[in-house]
C-alpha cells in the first residue's frame, strides 16, 4: 500500500490532511465531500488513508490498466498468479484499542472495520474477503458473514467437526489485494488473482495458525467460533441501515503491526464502497452478455450505489440482443435491480450520453421488460420480505434495419 501511495502522490492524487482529526464522524465527512486519496496526518493521532480507490482513475492505477480496458482485460483475467510462501509472522498481544477504528454515522452500533480483508484456511483451501467487523473490545469483534458465500460455509464445516476456523485480517493492502478480495473467484483463488493483478506474483506469510497474509500495514490473527453477538445498525452501500443480526465474533490471539503504521478505512456507501462492490461483478456481467451478443463494456453506475444499476454496451448483430443482454446481465448478478442496453455510439460512463439513448431510442410499448418475483438484494430497501423484487430492463438500443432515422449529426 505504501508504495501504491507514493506512486499516486507523485501523480497529484492524494490530498493531505495536516489538521489533528475526530475518528468519530468527523474523518467520514471529510471522505464523504472528495473522492481523492485521503492521508490523513492525525486521525486521533494516527496515520491513515481513506479513499484508495474511489474513483475509476485510482483504481486504473492499482490495477495496472487503462480506465477504458478495465472490464475487457478482468473478463480475461485466468487466476494464476504466482504465491509466493515467505517466513512467518511474528505476534504480540492484540490490543484494537491502538488503531483509530472510526465510528462513521450516528446511527452505527459502534466503532467500524470496514477495509480489513479477512483471510480464512480450512482443508488447505484459503478464502479472502472483507468484512464489516464491529469492534467489541480489545481482542473481539462481531462480524457481518454473509449465508452462502464462502467464509460463513467454511465456518459451518469447521463447527460441525467440533472446532473453530482459523483467520487472519489484514489492513492496509495493495489495493490489487483489496479488489481480488471483493470479487466472486473460483473457490481459493484470491490469491493468485492478486498476484495476476499486480503483474504475476505476490509474497505471503505465514500466521501462527497456518493462514497466508499478504504484506499489511496491520496483521491480525485470530479464531471464529460458536460465539455470536449483535451485529448493527450499519449503514451500507446504499446509504440506508442493514438489518441488525447475530452474527459470529472473532477472537484475535495476535497482532502485528508497522512501527509506524497507516491505518485504512472505506467509507461505507461512499465512492470507494461502490467502486469496490460493483466493478468486481462488471466483468461477470461481461462474460455472461458476451455468450447472447458482443458486448463492448459494462458499467455499474454510482448513482445505483455501484451495484444495483448496470448500463451494458454492446454490438447487435440480430434483433433481439438487447432483451437476450438484459436477460444474461440479471442471470449473472441476481442482485442487479435496473438493467439499460446501448448502442456502440453511447458512452455507459456517461450518464447523459445514457439518459439520451433513453430519451431517442425507447418505447414504453415494446422497449421495456419487467420481471416481477425475482430475487433481488437484502440490501435494497424496496425488496420485499419474501426476498423477491421487481427488475426492469430497457433496451435502449435502435431497432435493426431503422439506423439511419437515428443518425446523429457530428462532425467525424
């Protein structure tokens, strides 16, 4: 993370923040009003960094890839980077109480890990992804485990077998690490995507507990067990609070962190959260258009908190495509809640470009598809209790064969 920070403030990306800073609100509403990197200099006396990748600029950047190629070239992406095992990690006593955890909004249950990616390994088969950690005490925090993705399903097996599941969390990562923990990969993989990421390989450690952590600011080791606790009010992707759950703790038994370390945070339903959230699905989404038409990009807007509302662009080359597209675009993402198909001519990063294809192109009669009873996002506010919602895809494309009435007028 720290030469990714050098490398971007060479680049006039980040913003310093000399003033001493409130961990409670205080550093979020900074976040919230600039979507540039943020250094902050005293967070309650601390360093940290908010915003590493708020923008698709930034994350062009982590990602070694032009802005414009970014869902091409990760639709291609194989997982095969090279892991590479280094020595292990030493621990002290874990002591939360020395990282400036922020508590973001009045309504949160307490003090907020949100950028800590959290390593698990059982039966020689490692996961990575973040959680959202509430702080309990020194040593605990609840964790938000999402039923049915890989974490919680490798927590049931360790339970059934009578034993705990080891973990490890790591803040303060290359932002390639960060985002190969964000994205649905083959079980394992995570890894060895971060390392195609950053160019083909990456060193790990060892934790005392057998789990493999990339180079962090802050190493955390620790155990999941049967223990839960109340997890919320948290205020997610959408601005709006998440249920409040039970959800399991995490006990940590070591901790490892720089002399001097730099903590970091994400925003939560801020610019980062969103970029985070959906660009890991534009690819899927991708790949799934790419087997009904050829499709050029694919874009999950800000304004659809990054993940409920997907722009495609795609080629047509039978009538037809555009309702074929929207179709595979809510298969491959069944949390995508609004779905618009353009031409090659419209822009999917530019919202007016869009809102033009909408305006010209669409008629309510035969444009618009409407599912109704399909499942949708928990945290979409409108989603019904049984879990279903109501998707609309529009086709905003030119029906084939009328082209030319819709020629724009220009001057290439």
């Amino acid at each position: 993370m720290r030469e990714f920070l050098k490398e971007m403030e060479a680049k006039g990306l980040v913003e310093e923040v000399p003033q001493r800073v409130s961990t409670e609100y205080e550093a979020a509403k900074i976040a919230a009003g600039d979507d540039r990197i943020l250094r902050f200099r005293d967070l309650d006396g601390k360093e940290a960094v908010m915003n590493l990748t708020a923008t698709r600029r930034t994350l062009s950047h982590a990602l070694r890839m032009p802005e414009e190629e970014i869902v091409p070239r990760l639709a291609a992406a194989c997982f095969k980077g090279d892991v590479k095992v280094g020595g292990k990690v030493r621990m002290e006593e874990p002591d939360l109480s020395l990282l400036p955890v922020m508590k973001f909004y009045p309504g949160d249950a307490g003090r907020y890990i949100t950028a800590g990616i959290v390593f698990a390994r059982l039966d020689g088969v490692e996961n990575a992804s973040i959680h959202r950690m509430l702080v309990l005490d020194k040593r605990r925090v609840v964790a938000r485990l999402v039923e049915g993705r890989h974490t919680h399903g490798m927590l049931m097996a360790a339970l059934e077998r009578g034993g705990k599941l080891p973990v490890a969390v790591a803040i303060g990562v290359h932002p390639a690490v960060t985002f190969a923990s964000t994205t649905r990969v083959p079980p394992g993989m995570e890894l060895p995507y971060a390392a195609e990421l950053m160019g083909g390989g990456i060193r790990v450690a060892r934790c005392g507990n057998g789990v493999l952590v990339p180079e962090a600011e802050i190493i955390l080791e620790g155990f999941i067990g049967g223990e839960r606790a109340r997890e919320g009010p948290f205020a997610d992707i959408t601005g709006t609070y998440d249920d409040v759950r039970q959800e399991p703790v995490i006990e940590f038994t070591g901790m490892k962190a720089r002399e001097d370390f730099i903590y970091a945070s994400i925003l939560p339903g801020g610019d980062e959260h969103k970029m985070l959230m959906g660009v890991p699905y534009e690819p899927i989404i991708y790949r799934a258009v790419s087997a009904v038409t050829k499709v050029r990009n694919v874009h999950l807007t800000r304004g659809g908190c990054g993940y409920l509302h997907a722009v495609i662009q795609v080629r047509k080359t039978t009538q037809g495509d555009g309702k074929n597209a929207i179709l595979a675009a809510f298969a491959a993402h069944t949390s995508l809640k609004h779905v618009v198909v353009v031409d090659e001519d419209i822009d999917p990063f530019d919202i007016h470009d869009v809102e033009y294809a909408v305006a010209t192109r669409v008629r309510g009669d035969r444009s618009v598809l409407v599912i109704t009873g399909a499942r949708g996002s928990s945290l979409d506010p409108c989603q019904l209790d049984d879990g279903t919602n109501v998707k609309v895809g529009v086709d905003a494309t030119i029906a084939m064969g009328e082209e030319e009435r819709f020629r724009r007028a220009g001057w290439s």
